[in-house]
C-alpha cells in the first residue's frame, strides 16, 4: 500500500504538540526569555477560530507589491508557492505569510486558504488581513492575522516567495522555526531548540503552580515562603 504523502506528523511531532497543547504564549515566551534576549512575540492579533491553539514548524511565503512592469519577470502564484513551501510533509506544518508592510491587506481567504486544510497544516499565521472568516472557522486548522478584509488584495500585493526568512511586527521568522499562538499573542521559537524551551516553559508553568500554593499560604507565614524569589 502506498504512503499517503499527507499523513499525520511523526511521533515525535505529535508529543511535541500534545505538549504544546498544555502550554500557553506567556510560559513559551518566559522560557525562552531565559535563553536569548531578544524579542519573538507577537501581540494584537485576531482569529477566527478563538481559543485554538496553533502550533507547528513555520514554512513561509513573503508577499511583495503589485508591479505589471515586474509580473513577466518572475511566474508566481499562491499554488505553487505553497507547495515548495510546504514541501512532501505539509502535515503538522504553520503557513506563515508575510505581509511586508501592508498589515490591513488581505493575503487570502477560504477559497485559497482551504489548501491549508485539505493538505493536513496545523494553520496560519499573518501579519497581514483574511478574508472569509465564517468559513475559516469551518476548517480544522487554528488561524491568526491582524483582522478580517472583505476586499481581495491582490491589486496591491502578491505572493513572490517561499522559504525565505520573513518579519512579523518586528519578529524574524525563519523556515523551520516553530510557531506558537493562542488567545494572546504568538511566539517564535528557533526550530533548533524548540524541545529545550517546550520543557523549559513546562518548568514555567510548574514553578508559577508553586507560587500561587505558597501565595496562598503566605498571610499565615509573614510572606517568607516567596521572599527573594522571582515571581512573574
């Protein structure tokens, strides 16, 4: 029997996601803020699907403006486009789709967007517009954007490259990377080091149940069970 090229993800992805799925934005971002100094969260985003999680390894295509002088030049079109993205193992993978400086354009909607379902991708992640939110919702995978367009965006930018580094709202996104986004933001994770922080943001989320018992217990100890130590 042939192997679907669309299969689940590897055991190994999917204890990754079972563990993502207990986690939340603000312990990734903790954990990883132990490691590295700069910035790879993302705020002020809207979905249409609230209150799922998005998770997953990022394959990029960077949006570009609408030139007719340079649309001869180089043949590009979201289809193809998403296919080198996503390679021969799309299942389990984030689509992250670039704006480049035009964050209330739509970059698609559930028409185009319906690939992202029927190839097995965990969701979407832009910094730019989608459009069609009621039938987003009706897919499986978790969606998150600046807002909801009604208008296509086509006239002003259109997809030029895939597996290239992009930038989300100041945020380096390299293939690979991992992806994380709920209810309050998202956070890049480098794809090199997504199971130390996965762990690390488990030691978060044990250390914070620790405080919040001795808290508890703090008017009947004078505030000495959390004195000198660091709560967040």
């Amino acid at each position: 029997m042939s192997q679907n090229p669309y299969s689940a993800p590897t055991s190994t992805a999917g204890m990754r996601c079972a563990q993502a799925q207990q986690l939340g934005c603000a312990d990734l971002v903790d954990a990883l803020g132990r490691r590295h100094r700069h910035r790879a969260h993302i705020l002020g985003l809207k979905s249409p699907t609230p209150g799922r999680i998005l998770f997953g390894p990022a394959a990029t295509i960077a949006y570009f403006p609408s030139c007719a002088a340079r649309s001869g030049v180089t043949v590009s079109n979201f289809r193809s486009l998403f296919r080198e993205a996503v390679g021969d193992e799309p299942g389990g993978k984030v689509l992250v789709l670039g704006a480049n400086g035009y964050p209330d354009v739509s970059v698609g909607g559930g028409t185009k967007l319906g690939r992202v379902h029927h190839y097995g991708l965990a969701g979407v992640l832009t910094d730019g517009r989608l459009r069609d939110f009621a039938e987003l919702r009706s897919y499986d995978f978790a969606a998150y954007c600046a807002g909801e367009a009604v208008e296509a965006g086509g006239a002003l930018i259109t997809p030029r490259h895939s597996n290239v580094p992009v930038v989300l709202h100041g945020v380096g996104i390299m293939p690979g990377d991992y992806v994380f986004a709920d209810g309050s933001g998202a956070v890049v994770i480098p794809g090199t080091e997504i199971d130390e922080i996965l762990c690390g943001a488990v030691e978060v989320k044990r250390e914070d149940a620790e405080f919040r018992k001795q808290i508890a217990q703090e008017r009947d100890t004078a505030g000495d069970s959390t004195r000198g130590r660091l709560e967040r």
